[in-house]
C-alpha cells in the first residue's frame, strides 16, 4: 500500500488507526486482484472499506447508490481460529469463513452465494 493512502486510511475522521488494524499487503493485494476480476465481468461496480479496531472489511457493491453485496472481512481476535477471515451479506450473515483469506476467496462462485 502506498504512503498515501496508508495515511488517508489512518487519519480517517481525525483518529489515528493503527497499522495493526489493516489488511496486510498481501491480503489487499489478494482482495484487489479479486475485484479487478470482477469488475472486468461486470459483476462489481464499486467498493468501500469499513475500519475498527476489531474488524476490517472490504465492502462490495453491484451499483454505487445500493446495499453492499458482500463484505470479506478480517477479525483482529477471533474467538476461534476459522473466523478470522469471513465473507457476509448484507445482514452481516456470515456466508464463508477460513483461516486463510486466499483459501476462502480461491474458487468461490459468487453468484451461488447470493440468496
């Protein structure tokens, strides 16, 4: 991640975040990699990131002006190993879940996902 947006992502409404409650660079390069592939097949229109010192995800959205389709997130301390990575709804139902964000992203067909 570049210096900029590591700053814009840690001043976000004046607090100071720290690096710990982030995606690494690997995981958004991992979940990066993802949107471009779905955003090539018209699946994805935009995104949005959700930061607290508990959780953070990475929000997507079929259309600017609707409700999230999915959210993949990371859990700082997870109260057991395979929720540290989790992908929910719109309710925040968690639909997947693994310990490892590239195994639970690998392969997943997102259109059986919805309901």
């Amino acid at each position: 991640m570049n210096n900029n947006l590591k700053l814009i992502v840690n001043n976000i409404n004046n607090k100071k975040i720290e690096d710990k409650y982030f995606f690494e660079k690997n995981e958004l390069k991992i979940i990066l990699d993802l949107y471009a592939k779905m955003v090539s097949e018209g699946s994805w229109k935009d995104y949005g990131l959700n930061i607290s010192s508990k959780q953070v995800g990475f929000s997507v959205f079929k259309n600017a002006a609707e409700n999230e389709l999915y959210k993949i997130c990371k859990n700082f301390k997870p109260k057991n190993k395979n929720l540290k990575y989790l992908i929910t709804d719109t309710s925040g139902k968690i639909l997947k879940n693994s310990f490892d964000l590239e195994i639970l992203l690998k392969n997943i067909n997102w259109k059986k996902l919805q309901k």
